[in-house]
C-alpha cells in the first residue's frame, strides 16, 4: 500500500529526456549564435580606433599687462563717479558726481534720508485695477 501512494507521485518512468536535453542544447546553440552574429556586426561597423587624436588646447587669454589694466579700470570708474552724465537714453536721469552728490546729503542734516519733495514712490500712487 506504501508502494502504491509512493508511484503516484513520481514521474512516469517511461519519459524521453532526449527531446528536453535536444531543446536545451538547440536554445544554447541559438543563444551563442545571436551572440556571434551581433559581435561580428559590431566589429565590422565600428572603426578600430575609436579615441579621438589629442588636440592641443588653445593658449589662455591672460591679461598682458594686468597692473596697466587695473589702472585704466580704476581712472574710468572715477571719471564716471566725478563728472554729470545721462544715465538713460531719454535724458531724463542725471548722474552727478559722488561728491557733489554726498555734499547735498550732508547739507540736508537730519532729513538727509527723508524723501524727496515732488517725487512719488510706488506705495503713494493708488493701486490701478483693470476692469
């Protein structure tokens, strides 16, 4: 009776391992074979060098004179702080020079930092709402 339940669950002892062992080896052989086909493409449609030569990099822009050239910045920032200008294309922006400009501050004592009569800032105009 032990032998019965036992025979049921085992495999039929009549199956052909032939046709599995054939299957496995025909995929294996598929398998290898893309496997060759894709090398062979891709060494005959890749140069063989495929590093670009070395080129040289191009020489630095250096300043050639760098103590000249800080002199010549440094004059033409002070020409523009110590002379009247336009400050836009309209002409309606004057740029005085800074020490004029700290001259007026300093005559208007404790209103120096008080706005300016006849100019309106942003929080004093009313709001505009479009309809």
């Amino acid at each position: 009776m032990v032998e019965d339940a036992r025979s049921d669950r085992l495999e039929p002892g009549g199956m052909r391992t032939g046709w599995v062992v054939l299957a496995a080896g025909g995929f294996m052989l598929l398998l290898f074979g893309s496997l060759a086909v894709c090398y062979a493409i891709f060494v005959t449609a890749t140069p063989r060098d495929r590093t670009p030569p070395p080129h040289a990099f191009p020489r630095p822009r250096l300043e050639s004179d760098p103590a000249a050239e800080l002199h010549a910045l440094l004059d033409k920032q002070r020409k523009e702080l110590s002379g009247y200008r336009w400050t836009n294309d309209d002409h309606t922006v004057l740029a005085i020079p800074i020490d004029r400009a700290m001259d007026l501050i300093a005559a208007r004592g404790e209103k120096a930092f008080a706005p300016i009569a006849g100019v309106e800032s942003a929080a004093d105009k009313p709001a505009e709402t479009k309809p």
